[in-house]
C-alpha cells in the first residue's frame, strides 16, 4: 500500500509541476517561461514539504503545550516515544470543541502531535491513540496531503 501511495504522489507532484511549468511558459512564450515554471515548481514544492507541519498547525491554530499544562498527557506521549525509539514530538493544543488529534511533520525528528480541547474533554486521549499517531510520525507515510499543503 505504501508503494502505491508513493507512486500517487509521485504522479500528482508531477502534474503539478507540469502545470507550473506551462504556466510559467505561457506569459513569457520561450524557453526562459519554462525555466522560470521550473523554478517556481522546485520552490513550492520545497516549501510545502519544509513547512507542511507548521502550515497544518497554523491553519488550526494550535498552540505549543508545556508539560505543566497536561502532565499526564506529556508523559504519555514521552513514555510512548522512548518505547518507539523516536525523539519526543512536540505537543500542540488546539482550542476547538471538535474532538481530533493528528500528527504532523516530515520526519520523527520534527514530528508535532496535537489534541484539540473536544478530545480532551470528551475522549482522553488514550495510550492506543496516542501510539498509533506516533507510529505515523515514525512510519513517516507518504500522502499527499503534506505535500501539496
């Protein structure tokens, strides 16, 4: 499956960059548009792998969690990532009543796992849930998500 997935990204990344190639082509119409599309393409591209977990963050509006705010939480979280063998992610809360919790980054080392207030009070999160998103921070799973953020 995620070979499959890396193939699709592959080819979505590649239309994409085809069309800003084109479309850097198009207004100049020569040879230069089309380095200039490339460019472009190479730069978003880039950027969008770079900063795909900030961008994530920022569009919930997440803000960083201290262990003093959720002891219990953070030292889940540290326990669970010391068993993993992965670097303790940051902790992000997000302040909305929707219950939800991701992980986000492009690699273990820059992994961020978030939990929203709706989860907290609703549903704890548990040692499974949490567990099971630090395995995609060390699976680091391709989708296209992240990618084309």
């Amino acid at each position: 499956m995620r070979g499959i997935n890396q193939i699709k990204t592959a080819a979505l990344l590649g239309l994409l960059s085809g069309l800003l190639v084109l479309a850097g082509y198009y207004p100049i119409g020569n040879e230069q548009g089309l380095y200039l599309g490339l460019a472009f393409a190479a730069f978003t591209s880039f950027s969008s792998w770079y900063y795909s977990d900030r961008a994530a963050l920022m569009a919930y509006q997440a803000q960083p969690l201290v262990r003093e705010q959720a002891p219990e939480l953070y030292d889940l979280v540290a326990s669970l990532s010391a068993k993993a063998e992965i670097p303790m992610p940051k902790l992000f809360f997000v302040p909305t009543k929707s219950p939800n919790a991701f992980a986000t980054g492009r690699d273990p080392e820059h992994a961020a796992v978030a939990v929203t207030q709706g989860i907290v009070d609703t549903h704890p999160p548990t040692a499974e849930r949490i567990r099971r998103l630090l395995e995609i921070a060390k699976q680091q799973q391709e989708t296209a998500t992240p990618v084309t953020a």
